[in-house]
C-alpha cells in the first residue's frame, strides 16, 4: 500500500497520474475520491465518489460507506490517499 501525505497543492494526483501508467492494462482499478480528481487511462477503472447530504440532511456517502464495496472487489495491489475525516 503506497501513501501520499502532504500538504495541499504539492502535486500528489499529479503524481499519482503519472504513476498509474505503470499499472498494467490488465488490472482492475478501483478509485475512492471526495472530488473525482485521478484521470487513469485504464479500461478497467471503477470510479467512486463521495456526496454530501442533501439540504434536508439525507444522502450523504462517505468513504466509510464505500468499505464493504472496496472489499468485494478486492483490487491488488492497492494505493492509499488522504482520506480526510468529515
């Protein structure tokens, strides 16, 4: 598991970009964001984001929500960013 912790404005999903061109075209891919940020090039990318509640306070997804999801998939080897908490 790779981390990337930084502060702001320091590239890091630029860098993780350029790194994802060295993942192999054959692999799956499974992405967690607040803001959908990563641009993987890959054919098999699955993209996840996070929302906020709704103005009546419903509907937020949280990265917690996605667990069970990431498990199932069970992507490997696997990358971590910053998962800041809310």
């Amino acid at each position: 598991m790779s981390s990337f912790r930084e502060a702001p404005d320091q590239a890091k999903t630029t860098l993780l970009n350029v790194l994802s061109g060295f993942i192999p075209e054959n692999e799956r891919i499974l992405t967690i964001e607040d803001a959908a940020e990563l641009q993987l090039q890959q054919q098999h990318v699955l993209r996840l984001e996070t929302k906020t509640a709704n103005v009546d306070g419903s509907g937020e997804t949280t990265v917690r929500d996605f667990g069970p999801q990431f498990i199932a998939h069970a992507p490997r080897p696997y990358c971590g960013g910053r998962v800041s908490r809310r």
